[in-house]
C-alpha cells in the first residue's frame, strides 16, 4: 500500500531541497527613476537654489540666473519636486530671473510667491499655489510696482502670503511725483490692495496690513 505524504510536508522539503542547492529567487530591485527635463532656463546657465519643503513630499525650489541677460524671456523659473524627484516647471510671466527671490509658508495652504526687480525702478510679485501636482499662478494674483521691488510677508497672519511695495502718484509726473507704500492681501487666489501711506521718512515696507487712501494716478 502506498503512502500518502502530505502537501505541507512536500513543500517544507523542497524548500529545503531549494537551499541546500544554494538556489535562491534574486533580489527584486526598484525601477530607475528617469532623468529630470533640462530647466528652461538651461540656456542662460541658471542654477538651483535652495529648496523650501511645503507638504506631503513637495518641495519648491528657484533657479537663479548668474548674470543680467537683455532677454525677455528670462522670468524667474521655479522647480517643483516631490521625494527628491523632479515634477514640473514653473516659468513667470513678469520679473527678471537674475533679481528674483523665492518666499514660501507651509501649513493648511502651503503658498509661495515670486518677487523680482522689474526694469529700471519697479518690481513685480506674481503668487504661486501648489493645485492638483501642479504649481499655479493666477493673473489675478500677480501685481506690478512701479517705484521698488516688492517685499512678501504675511501682513496679517493668517497663513497667507501678501505683498507691500512702492508706488507713484504721478503728480505732474513721474519725476517730481511722490511714492507711497502699498499693501495687497492674498484672498481667494487673487492678490487685493488694501491701502496706503506715504513713503516720505519710512524706508522699510510696511509690516502690516495698511487701510489709508491710496492716490489716483493720472491716466493718459
């Protein structure tokens, strides 16, 4: 009569048998990760800069420009990237790459923003928000100075990036006419101004929120 050896039994044996030969089921290795696209401003010799950590992985970065280039196109080009790997390109629309400077705050909204001298005596700030793996700016959430480089800060504590910077009043023109700081809050992914003072005897950019009459610039 033949004996009957039990499943479990044949299977602790082979594997045995397995080991005993010195076969064993090579290491499983993770797939390479592949190259991250050139930056867009490869062409100018731009370079990362540090980068600024803002949830769940993501982490921004900006690439600076080493000298002044007469190009329109070198906006400010920041990097998106999560776990260390590469995941988009963000070019500005407004700002000089060369002059521009990266501000971020992490917490329920993670924001950034983008502030940049803009031609001779201006400056730009453009917003940037971390949407569906992909950094956004909206138009709306973009504002030009035209007597200083803006700063970024949040005026008001609530976890959201404004801006402060220097405007003219055009009176008679721009010449002999008189700045005047001017602040705009961050609300709904759109930047709006919320008032203004004047600049004479006050060198730094306000430190909160400003409520005082803003003048009418000349059109035409």
């Amino acid at each position: 009569m033949r004996a009957i050896v039990p499943a479990a039994l044949v299977t602790l044996l082979l594997t045995v048998a397995g080991c005993a030969s010195g076969q064993h089921s090579a290491p499983s290795t993770p797939a390479a990760q592949p190259p991250a696209p050139p930056a867009p401003c490869a062409g100018q010799g731009c370079t990362p800069g540090e980068a600024f950590p803002l949830t769940d992985g993501y982490a921004v970065r900006l690439w600076s420009f080493p000298t002044p280039t007469a190009t329109s196109s070198a906006t400010p080009v920041v990097e998106l990237t999560r776990d260390g790997q590469h995941v988009g390109w963000w070019v500005g629309r407004l700002g000089f790459g060369w002059a521009a400077k990266l501000t971020c705050l992490t917490g329920s909204t993670p924001n950034c923003m983008v502030t940049s001298a803009l031609g001779a005596h201006a400056g730009s700030a453009e917003t940037l928000l971390l949407r569906n793996d992909v950094l956004v700016s909206p138009p709306r959430a973009s504002v030009v100075f035209d007597s200083s480089a803006p700063t970024a800060a949040d005026l008001d504590s609530d976890g959201l990036l404004d801006v402060a910077g220097m405007e003219n009043d055009y009176k008679p023109n721009y010449a002999l006419g008189h700045n005047y700081w001017a602040t705009y809050r961050q609300s709904d992914a759109a930047l709006h101004r919320t008032g203004c003072s004047p600049a004479a005897g006050i060198p730094h950019p306000p430190t909160e929120l400003l409520h005082g009459p803003c003048p009418t610039v000349p059109q035409g």
